[in-house]
C-alpha cells in the first residue's frame, strides 16, 4: 500500500472513532436525568436544583427585586440592618424568590413576607453574572 492512501485511512478511521465516541458520551448524557421524566425536566428552568426538603432562610424577611428572571421568579437582595445607624440597606445574599402564580414580581418591588409564612429555602439556582458564575439560594414564602 503506498504511504498516501495509509494515510488517509488513518485520518478517515481517527474521524470516524472519533464520531463514534461523541454519540456514546451523547446518548449517555442523554440517560441520565435522576429519576425525572422528561416532563418534569423541562418544566425546570435550567440552572435551578430543587432540595428534598426544604430548610428554613434565616437571613432575611424582606427583599427588593433586582430582575425578573422567569414568570414566577425574580433575583432579589436581603434586607440588612445597618448596625451603627438602624438603617436597612439591601444588599447580599442574592436569593431567587418563587412565587406559586406567574407575572408577580417587577424590578425595584419590595416583598416583604406575609405574617403568616416561612421563608423556605427551597433549592440552588446557578446563572451567569457579569462577574461570573454565581449560585443563590430558591426560596419560597410557605404558609405556616
């Protein structure tokens, strides 16, 4: 066999391998949903991992909305008392508030949570920020 075709055999087979381990890490990928269908997959947003129990959110009562981010979710700083004036200042940790109806939040609203509810962590939410990547607690108002 001359040079040239072994060659070019050995680049058509290198192709084709590797083609064929991209599909097997695709369809491996593919299968791995925990336990979900495909159903309750897509109705997740993506980024957002829920908790098995939900654990009580100490930080804060009261949040000012930064942005809306899905229907029933919006980016929103804690409520922070500043020591030496009385003052509250929102500011860290960045949470993503869940309502339970769509369309509830705007930006710069002010929700405060009811008398009647926890404040519940319910999960994590990774986005992409102009500083990178960040990780924020999914809370949820729950009545008691």
């Amino acid at each position: 066999m001359s040079k040239g075709l072994t060659f070019f055999l050995g680049i058509f087979t290198g192709v084709l391998l590797t083609f064929g381990v991209c599909f097997v890490i695709n369809y491996a990928k593919q299968g791995d949903n925990n336990g979900e269908t495909k159903e309750e997959q897509a109705k997740l947003p993506k980024g957002m991992n829920f908790l098995d129990e939900p654990v009580p959110f100490t930080e804060a009562k009261k949040f000012k909305i930064l942005q809306v981010v899905f229907d029933d979710a919006a980016l929103a700083n804690s409520e922070k008392k500043l020591e030496f004036t009385n003052d509250f200042i929102y500011s860290d940790p960045v949470v993503l508030i869940v309502a339970d109806q769509a369309n509830t939040f705007y930006d710069d609203q002010i929700v405060k949570a009811p008398n009647d509810c926890k404040v519940m962590q319910v999960g994590t939410f990774k986005y992409e920020s102009g500083l990178g990547w960040r990780t924020v607690p999914v809370i949820r108002f729950v009545k008691e």
